[in-house]
C-alpha cells in the first residue's frame, strides 16, 4: 500500500496565508510547498510534479489566471483558485482557463481542505480511457492545433481563433477520437466542478466549435452526433509536429 502523502503546491503571496495553510494541510496528512508569485511557482514545477495546486489569483508580476492558463497547456494536474474577488465573472474566467474549483477569500481551512480532498477524488474518479494523453500537434481531416498555443490551423493554412471553451472541447475530443462522449463526461473533462454554467450551452459550444471546422451543420463530418448518448470526433488523429 503506497503511504506517501499527497504533494499540494500552494502559491499565495500574502506569508500570512502560505503559513496558515502549510501547517494545516501538513496537519491533515499532507506534504506541502508554498511559494509566493509565478516564478517560485515555475521552480517547484520544475522540480516535481505536485498532485494539486493551490493559486491565488492576485498575485505580483504574472496573475493566477495566466499561470494557470499555462500550466493548463501542457498539465492536467488540479488546480484549486483562490482569489479575494467575489464577481461571478472572475469565477467562470478561472474554470474556462482550467481550474478545477475556485474559493473566495476570506475562507476558512476547514473549507479548503474539503475542496483539496473532494478536487483530489474527482480527478482519479476518470477511468484511465477519459484521462488525457499530454500531447502537443493533433492532425486530423488537414487541421491541425497546437496545444501549446492553442493555434488551430486550417487546411488551407489559415489560423481559425478559438475561444477558451471552444479549446478545451476540441481538445476533450482530440484526446478520444472515435470514441462517443456523453454529456456528463465532455462537462466532468472539461471543467472538472461547477460545470452547470455551462451544462445548458454544451450543444452551442459544440455548433460553434463546428463553424470553426467549416462544418455542415446538417451533416457534419468530424464532430457527430450519437442520438441518445453525446458526441464523437469521427476523424482520424495524427499526433506529429507540423
């Protein structure tokens, strides 16, 4: 039986808070390491991969949300946002850009620790069939998307802009193509918690995302519809650099 407790990445510049939620977390069976901005941040991912992060929004230099848009690029390692902003605005930017639940300030441990432990059994609750393959160039019916920058290339060469949400479906279909998703599992890979902001506009994500691809929309050819059960991306996947 592994014993080896779980490595959570807390990123807040306030010492205050890095210290208050050190002990605690250590206190509740964890192993801990807290850094105060993006570059402290950047060092300990070097140095190992932690099984969630813990970010403030409001940091100096580099904010929560890039960091966490980036680390989203290349990890699907779990992300819980902290910010000292109630607006729901800010909320849902966080989910779009990949974290895994959002917690206001002022908060207390107790409640956090919650979030930590709950964020930590959703993210091994996928089967190992729905986790996604970390990747960089996904090929298929002559486009081509880069991870990375998120650049989505046509086949005639022409760069097609994608919103957040349009990234993260295409990329949730890329990762199993040929493989039908249902509903509940397209919002539980893409936004992994508080999905419901976005549960009734999945069908008009999935009709935008096919304008990108130049879709008929009567019979669309790379995202199809499996009445009754959700979606599949029905085009082959290369993954090779241009």
């Amino acid at each position: 039986m592994n014993t080896t407790p779980e490595h959570l990445l807390v990123v807040d510049d306030d010492a205050d808070i890095r210290d208050l939620l050190s002990r605690y977390l250590q206190e509740n069976g964890y192993r801990v390491t807290a850094v105060a901005d993006g570059r402290g941040m950047r060092a300990a991912l070097a140095a190992g991969d932690p099984d969630l992060i813990v970010l403030d929004v409001m940091l100096p230099g580099e904010d929560g949300i890039s960091l966490c848009r980036s680390v989203r690029a290349r990890s699907q390692v779990p992300i819980i946002m902290l910010t000292a902003r109630g607006d729901e605005t800010d909320r849902i930017v966080g989910l779009e850009v990949g974290a895994d639940d959002y917690v206001p300030k002022p908060f207390s441990p107790r409640e956090l620790l919650a979030r930590v432990k709950s964020v930590l059994r959703r993210s091994k609750a996928l089967p190992p069939n729905l986790r996604r393959v970390e990747l960089r160039w996904f090929r298929f019916a002559g486009w081509l998307l880069d991870a990375v920058t998120r650049n989505l290339t046509a086949p005639d060469g022409v760069v097609v802009p994608l919103g957040a949400t349009e990234f993260k479906l295409l990329r949730t279909l890329l990762d199993h193509p040929g493989q039908v998703l249902t509903r509940d599992q397209l919002i539980e890979l893409m936004l992994s918690r508080d999905a419901d902001p976005f549960d009734r506009a999945l069908d008009v994500q999935v009709s935008r995302l096919r304008q990108r691809l130049r879709e008929d929309a009567r019979e669309p050819s790379i995202i199809k519809t499996v009445r009754g059960q959700g979606y599949v991306l029905a085009a082959v996947v290369e993954n090779a650099p241009p």
